[in-house]
C-alpha cells in the first residue's frame, strides 16, 4: 500500500508526463526549431537554448553517423599508407591513440583540411607546391609528412625578420653543436635560428617522403626550416642542414622550397658545395687529400686541429670516394 507521501509524489510524477508526452512525441517527430524551442521553454519551465543545443548535438551526432556510413573501402586502405605516419602523430599529441578505422578516416580528413583521403594527389598536384613524381615518392605520405611540418612549427614565436647578416655571423656556433648531445642539439638550434628569424623543427623521416629539408617564406617576414632524421649517421644530418642553410644565403627561396633527395640542378650544386667548404676548411682539405694518408689517428689529428668531429670528416671523405662506406662506421655514428 502507497503512503500519502509517495501516493502524491506519483500523483505529481504522472501529471508531469501526461503534460510534456505530447511535446516529446513533437520534438522525436520534427526538429526543433528556435520558435518551438521558445514554445517548450514556457510549457516546461526548460530554457529555449537547452532545446537548442540538444538539437545542434543531434544534428551532428547524425552528420558523423551519416559521415562515417559513407567512408569507402579505397579511403580506409589508404590508412595502410599512413600507418607509420599515424603512429607518430599520436606520439606527439595530435590524434587519440584509441580512435581508429572509420573515425580515424574522419581525423585525417579534419587535419588535412580535405574532404576525402582519396583526392590527396588531386590536390597536391593542383596546388602552388606540386609534389615530386618518382617511384620513391607516395604522394599520401608525402602530402600528409608536409601538413604534419607545418602544424608542428606553425606556434612557434620568432619576433624578427629573416637576418642573413645574424645568420651568415652565427654559422660558427651552428658548426660547434655537431659536438652535443641530441637532445641539446635540436634546441639550441631552435634558438640560433630563431635569433636569425628562422623557425626550425626537426620530423621523423618516412619512406614514401624522399624530402631532406623544407624551407618555407612565411607572410610576417621570417622562415620556416624542417630538417627529417633521416639516416644515423651524424655527418649526413650535419652536412644536409648546412645544405639547406646554403640555399637561404643563396636566395634559392622564392615561396617554399622542398628539397627531394634526387633533386639535382644548379642549385642544388651550390648548395652542396656551401655545406662541403663551410665544415671542412678547403684549403686544409685539399691537403690532406694531396697527402693521401687517411688512417684513422691521422684523421683524428685533422679534426683536433680543424676543430671538428671526425665523423664529419670521414663522412666528407667517402662522399669522395677517399674512402669506403664500411670504413670507420663506429666514428660514423650518432
């Protein structure tokens, strides 16, 4: 038997239903609109903007359902391209490790600012920065790597214009940081660059992105450098970022450069040959080679007195042909 008290509580309960069943069964039937939201607030004593919002949350609740339903098998294989590069940005904090398949599809897309995966090489090749056509080259990875460079520097604060003078003074410290750790390395170039109005990052390299620098003009003045890890040798790191230093104090930067590791043309010459000469003194080079001893504590000496680590070295002289790539590989190292 009901008490008196939960006799009204049930009382009021089902006179309460009785008086909003007619507006629910409105609201599953029609969207709600401002006006009919307005209608519910006075009928129910509920704010018109509750009735407002539990519509937009339904409304997009049913666009990513809908959304979802009408990804494409081609669209989700291309997630197979991607895995390595997927991997990574959830590293770093740009997509939830736990979402996958279809809504990871669906982050990619937001991300990339694209409709659909699958125009990644329609929009690559109709943009201002046409991506390279080789058989090294999977235009997915290629297109999403370049994305994921931007974000990555695109909060970073340089307060000054791009300063070739500051930059050409600073190439000496640059050059002495081949000496740290890793770990020192990436941010004390962060800071030499930002002094010379550079923005520089340093991305993971993956295959089907052949890329050994990116520099880009930005709209308020300065530059952006994305160097990839790309190789663990040390020398090749050091002489690809005095490379790409090279094209800025050349003037190769029009509005961004992407510099392929195939490219070859006469800038790219230049480029090389500000790496070689601004690491290893020529002069000294040139005699060492003209001695043609290239033992390992004559290598050594060299590097004490030029001030420079030895894999720089060695790596110099193999690229020559002064030595073979099996050679000193310990010295060679990171």
């Amino acid at each position: 038997m009901i008490g008196p008290p939960m006799k009204n509580f049930t009382m009021m309960f089902l006179m309460f239903f009785l008086k909003i069943l007619p507006s629910f069964v409105v609201v599953c039937l029609k969207p709600i609109s401002v006006s009919f939201a307005k209608r519910l607030e006075y009928a129910l004593g509920v704010d018109a903007s509750f009735w407002i919002n539990l519509q937009a949350n339904y409304d997009r609740e049913m666009a990513d359902f809908e959304e979802v339903n009408l990804i494409s098998t081609e669209e989700l294989e291309i997630l197979q391209r991607l895995k390595g590069i997927t991997e990574y940005i959830q590293e770093i904090g740009l997509f939830d490790p736990d979402v996958q398949g279809a809504m990871l599809v669906i982050e990619w897309r937001k991300l990339l600012n694209i409709s659909s995966l699958l125009r990644i090489p329609e929009i690559s090749q109709a943009g201002a920065y046409r991506l390279a056509v080789a058989d090294s080259v999977d235009p997915y990875v290629l297109f999403t790597w370049l994305r994921i460079a931007d974000l990555i520097t695109q909060n970073q604060q340089v307060n000054q214009e791009l300063d070739i003078d500051r930059l050409k003074s600073n190439l000496h410290l640059i050059r002495g940081l081949a000496f740290e750790n890793v770990d020192i390395i990436q941010l004390k170039l962060k800071e030499i660059f930002a002094e010379c109005g550079i923005k520089f990052a340093i991305v993971k390299h993956f295959t089907g992105a052949p890329v050994q620098g990116v520099i880009k003009r930005n709209h308020d003045g300065n530059l952006t450098l994305i160097m990839p890890v790309r190789r663990k040798f040390a020398d090749v790191f050091w002489f690809t970022l005095f490379h790409e230093i090279g094209h800025i104090l050349n003037g190769d930067i029009e509005d961004r450069l992407i510099d392929y590791e195939f490219t070859n043309n006469e800038s790219e010459v230049r480029a090389n040959a500000f790496a070689a000469n601004t690491l290893i003194d020529p002069e000294q080079y040139h005699l060492l080679v003209e001695a043609g001893d290239f033992s390992l504590p004559r290598i050594r000496q060299f590097c004490s007195e030029q001030n420079i680590p030895t894999f720089m070295l060695i790596g110099r002289l193999q690229r020559d042909d002064h030595l073979k790539y099996y050679q000193y590989l310990d010295e060679r190292k990171n």
